[in-house]
C-alpha cells in the first residue's frame, strides 16, 4: 500500500476539503474495526487512513505536507530555524517572539482550544412570554467520547511527545531578521500526539449525538431575547471545555394584542352609538381576569385609552407595563326599517353641533372657496 497520503485516499492533490472528508469516510466505513473485527490488516489500514485524514483536513498539515512530505513531521524538522514553517510568519508572530505570547506571557504549549459556542432558535407564544415556561429541547451536539473519556486515544494507549516540536507545541523559522515561532502543524500546539486513535472518535475525543437540557423561559421575554446554557455548546477537541449555548427567542404574532416592550395594544371596534352615548368593553388580561375600559360618551376612531399595569411583566423586574385600547367606530351596515326610521329622524333635528368637526371642516371649505 502505497505511503502517501493523497494516494491512500484516492485523491487528486488538488482535491478540495469536502472531496477529502467524503473519501475519507467512505474507505473508514469500510474498514472500521467495528466491521471486521479481528481483522488486523483492516485495522492498520483504518489507523493508516485516519492519518492521512488527520493531517490532510488541517490546513497548515497539508501545506507542511505538501512541501516536505513525511518529512515534515520527523525529528528535526522544527529545530534551528528551519522547516516547514518559513512561510507563515506575520507581524503578529514577530511580536509574539520578541515580547513573548500576548506580550509578556512567555511561550510554551498552546492552551487547550475551547469548544464553539452553539445558537439555538425557540418560538414561544405570547403567553409563555408572559408567563415563564420550563421546557425540553434536544440539539444534536459534540460531546465528549465515551469510549476514551475525550481523551481520543484508545483504551490502554495514550499520547507521545510531538516530533516536530519536541513537546514545546510551537515551532520555530526564520523571518528575515527575526526568528518566528507559530503553533506546531504537527499536533496543533499541544506538544503531543496521539499514537492510536480512538475508532469512535477518530482521535477529537468528541462525537455527535442527541442532547436533551431543560431550558427555564423567564416571564417577560421579548423576540430577541437571548438565554445562555454555560457550559452547554460543542465540547473542546480532547477534553478541551465545551463552549455556551445561546437561546435565542421568537414570540409568535398573537391573534389579539400587537407587542410593544412591555406594552400590549389592541384595537377594539365599538357601535357608533356606544361612542356617542358611552359605555364599557371588557378586554381579556393574559393572566385570566378581564379589565374593564370605560369608553366615554362622543370618542372617536383612532382613540387610544390606557389601561395601568395590564401589559406585559418586566423581563428580571417587578410590575407589568400598560394595555393601550386603541377605539375603532364601526358603522352599522345592516339596519332594521325601525333603526332607519329613528336614524332619519335624528338627521331631520341635526343642527351640526352634535358633530362638531365636522362642521369646522365644511365652514372652512366654504371660507376657502367664497370670492
């Protein structure tokens, strides 16, 4: 079998990510020690290809390999200034090496990289928003592996001293003037390699699986709204910390009241003689009682009255904001012979002061267009 990386997972050079990591799968599928077990040449080949995967799928492994082949990751490759790291450095690996990692802190291995951090969308109504819920969700996340306790060694195995950079996890090239020190290719900063693998993990000491948490919804949340899980988002590479998940909710339209803050506004249509005369609507309060809104006698469309402390709770607070009612006149569409004939009558008396904007407005027309 052929020794080269590209070779055995039947790829082109050029072969972008995706094509590698779908080659990749496909030659482990087929020879992973679960499915042919006691098969030691299956086994070896599947070590072989997870190698190659290993350092292929890392953008700084493979411009190493490409360069210097198996060479790159031997004894010696990263001492005295040489190797292949000549090419990488920046001004921010110039002040690193002069001042030391983060100016000051010296070198050494590189810290153990975090998992990311994980976003996830919840729709709720408006009354979970105003009430608070407990709920369940499940995500599909990286969690540490099982079989090696997110170590990504096998059983029994365990890690060696990295080749390249002899244990110190940064390697070292010349720039110029300066010498530059960049994270070792090899093992990623971490001064050690693993010699075997985990089969379930492929050596990241995490895998893909269902994760089911209860998640609290406070009252008074908003679209936008964001509830962190510390603790809760993709686990780090080989017992690295795992990073947060970020709940972000979205509280559905309601089919009565429109959300402002912590202000609910609702429209409410009324007989044109409930506005003329007065009276009173009852308005559902989302905690289950109703609050009752006099309607004074002569109000208009596009009125707006306020009832106190009948909104929404204040998110991490104490009190609720107001319930703005905003007044629709309906005029009747469909009248008795009884309600038309009392109707005539009132127009008959009308003398123009019972609407009274009405009659500003015409008395300005006819002002406007008297010569």
């Amino acid at each position: 079998m052929s020794s080269d990386f590209y070779d055995l997972l039947n790829v082109s050079r050029d072969a972008d990510d995706k094509a590698i990591k779908s080659a990749y799968r496909k030659i482990a599928m087929e020879c992973h020690p679960d499915r042919n077990p006691g098969d030691a040449e299956a086994e070896a080949k599947f070590k072989t290809v997870s190698a190659a995967y290993d350092c292929l799928k890392d953008p700084q492994k493979r411009a190493a390999y490409d360069r210097y082949g198996h060479a790159a990751f031997e004894q010696g490759m990263g001492g005295g200034g040489q190797g292949p790291q000549g090419d990488f450095g920046d001004i921010g690996d110039i002040f690193e090496t002069i001042f030391g990692s983060t100016f000051g802190g010296g070198g050494g291995r590189q810290q153990a990289r975090r998992g990311a951090d994980l976003r996830y969308d919840m729709e709720i109504g408006l009354e979970d928003a105003f009430h608070g819920k407990n709920t369940q969700i499940e995500i599909e996340v990286s969690q540490a592996c099982d079989t090696c306790n997110g170590s990504g060694a096998e059983p029994g195995t365990g890690s060696r001293g990295c080749n390249l950079c002899k244990g110190h996890g940064k390697v070292r090239a010349k720039q110029g003037f300066f010498v530059v020190e960049r994270p070792c290719p090899n093992c990623n900063g971490r001064g050690e390699v693993i010699e075997s693998p985990c089969g379930d993990c492929r050596g990241e000491g995490r895998v893909d699986r269902p994760l089911a948490l209860d998640v609290e919804v406070p009252p008074g949340v908003d679209t936008g709204t964001r509830i962190r899980l510390s603790g809760k988002g993709e686990a780090g590479p080989r017992g690295a910390p795992p990073g947060d998940l970020y709940i972000f909710v979205h509280v559905a339209q309601h089919g009565v009241f429109e959300r402002e803050g912590t202000t609910l506004i609702t429209q409410v249509p009324i007989s044109f003689t409930t506005a003329a005369l007065g009276g009173e609507v009852q308005i559902p309060d989302l905690d289950g009682s109703t609050n009752t809104v006099d309607i004074p006698a002569g109000i208009q469309s596009g009125k707006q009255l306020r009832v106190r402390g009948a909104g929404m709770p204040v998110l991490q607070g104490r009190g609720r904001g107001d319930l703005v009612v905003e007044i629709a006149v309906e005029t009747p569409t469909k009248l008795t012979k009884a309600q038309r004939e009392i109707l005539c009558q009132f127009q008959e008396t009308e003398t123009g002061e019972e609407c009274p904007a009405s009659k500003g407005f015409f008395d300005k027309l006819k002002d406007a267009f008297t010569v």
